[in-house]
C-alpha cells in the first residue's frame, strides 16, 4: 500500500525543482519586474533579491506548510529544533574550516569565478556584497530546510538510513551548470549534511554551514577579481 506522506514528497520534489529551474532564472525574475511591475529599469542587486525572497517561499516556506498542515508533522520531525547543540557545533565548524581552505586554493580557477560572486554588482561594491550576503542567508535557509527538513522528515521513518541519500539526489540535479568541481562536491556534501540532521535532530547546523561556504566561496571571488 502506498504511503501518502511519502507519494507527496515525491511529488513535490520534481515540481519544486522544474518551477525553480524554469521559473525562478534570474532572467524571469527581471521579466517580473519589468513586465508585472511596470519597471522601466531593474538593477541587478533587487533581481538577485527577488530570486532569493521567490526562492526561500518555494523551498521554506511551501514545505513548512505542507509539512505542518498536509503531513500534520511536528515541527521538530522536520529539524526545527536546537537538538544535540554540541555534536552540531563541532560538525559545522570542522568542514567549515576544511571548505575554507579549499575555497582559497580553487578561487583563482577561470570556472570558479565565471560562476562566482552571484551578484556581480559586488565586485565594485562591499555595500552590494553584505546585501548579497544577506539575500544568500534567505536563500540557503530555504534550501536546506526543504532538502534536509522536508525530505528526511518525511522520508526518515519508512527508508531508515536510506533517507538521506534519497534527498542528495535532487540535491545534486540542482546543482548542475555549476563549476564540475563544485557540483561533485555536492554529492558528498549532500551525504554530509543530510547526516548532521540525522546526528543532531536540527537542520540549524546544516544552514549555518553551508551560509558558511557560500560566504567563503563569495568572499575569496571577490578578493580575486579585486585584486
């Protein structure tokens, strides 16, 4: 017999990933403002925010609905919760500093600073680049609440461990287009932070991590192109 929770997480996936794929371009976001709106002009920096605000409410805000009042799940099945505080911070902070590392030594790579910063207004502009920062924060709380909330929450009772390698693979799809390197990357990242959810009961962790790389990733790309 079919579990619903489950049949629903399977389909939500799929569509979430193609509306995010297809509708959620930085190139529709700026037909949005400019068409919807009525916009004559659109900076890059408010395209970049409004990708990720669009972002955070399909990736957060959607599934935190359908998991509250769909799946009736309780807000700390799906990570929303401090959980085991000590074994988090110790599993943030170690990769953190690993990924760091790796950052400094590939950001000098032509495929890395194609991709990166996100918003290239913040090359000439530490301004733009905290508000760029900001908008990630946004963004990543989303992803990793969908990914690693969501998914294992529903799907960590009738797969077990399994869980979390089923939620790496959409994981992993999405990432395509980016560096190779990078989107290898996400195979074990996806594993990595999919266990910290499984360790420590909270997606906190993960989305402090991953911000943490993001920033890295941002920081150094622009320190190359400045320099």
């Amino acid at each position: 017999m079919l579990d619903r929770d489950v049949l629903l997480a399977f389909c939500v996936a799929p569509i979430l990933a193609i509306i995010f794929r297809y509708y959620l371009s930085h190139r529709h976001a700026t037909l949005w403002f400019l068409e919807v709106l009525g916009k004559k002009e659109v900076t890059s920096h408010l395209v970049y925010w409004n990708w990720s605000a669009q972002s955070f409410l399909l990736w957060g805000v959607i599934p935190l609905i359908l998991a509250l009042a769909i799946h009736r799940l309780p807000p700390r099945q799906v990570g929303l919760t401090v959980g085991d505080w000590r074994a988090g911070a110790w599993l943030a902070a170690a990769p953190l500093g690993l990924m760091i590392l790796l950052t400094a030594l590939v950001s000098d790579w032509p495929d890395f600073l194609r991709t990166y910063p996100l918003e290239r207004g913040a090359i000439g502009s530490w301004r733009l680049f905290w508000s760029a920062q900001a908008a990630m924060v946004v963004y990543m709380t989303g992803w990793e609440f969908f990914f690693r909330g969501y998914l294992i929450g529903i799907l960590r009772k009738p797969f077990g461990l399994y869980c979390i390698f089923i939620q790496m693979l959409p994981f992993v799809f999405l990432h395509f287009g980016k560096p190779l390197p990078e989107t290898l990357g996400t195979i074990l990242s996806g594993l990595y932070f999919g266990w910290m959810v499984w360790r420590t009961g909270s997606i906190y962790y993960g989305i402090i991590l991953h911000i943490g790389v993001m920033f890295s990733m941002e920081l150094f790309a622009v320190l190359r192109w400045r320099a």
